[in-house]
C-alpha cells in the first residue's frame, strides 16, 4: 500500500512539474518571422512522418 502512494505521489508531482513547464512555455515568444515558418515546417514534415508510421503500424497488426 505504501508503495503504490508513492508512487502515486512522484505522478502527481511529475504532472505537475510538466504542467509548469508547458505555462513557461507557452508564456515565451514564438521567435521571429523566419523562424516561426521553421517550426512550420518541421511541424508538417512530423505529421506526415507519424501517419506513416501509423500505417505500416496498422498494417503490422492486422498480420499478426
């Protein structure tokens, strides 16, 4: 019972720690003109790298 407490609390605390860090963040500048369409960029070219893997992913399953 006292581990599953624990382990309960380093959770909560981590969720925490994770949801300051995303206010920081999110409180900072987006960076100038140039870079902001780098981020877009680099934003689309993971999306369609993650919906390949989702299909070879989906194809995989189905076989086994």
């Amino acid at each position: 019972m006292a581990y599953e407490l624990i382990l309960l609390g380093i959770g909560i605390i981590g969720l925490r720690f994770a949801f300051l860090v995303s206010l920081n963040l999110k409180k900072k500048s987006s960076g100038n003109e140039k870079m902001t369409e780098l981020s877009k960029i680099i934003k689309h070219g993971a999306k369609a790298y993650l919906i390949k893997q989702y299909k070879i992913l989906a194809v995989v399953t189905v076989v086994v």
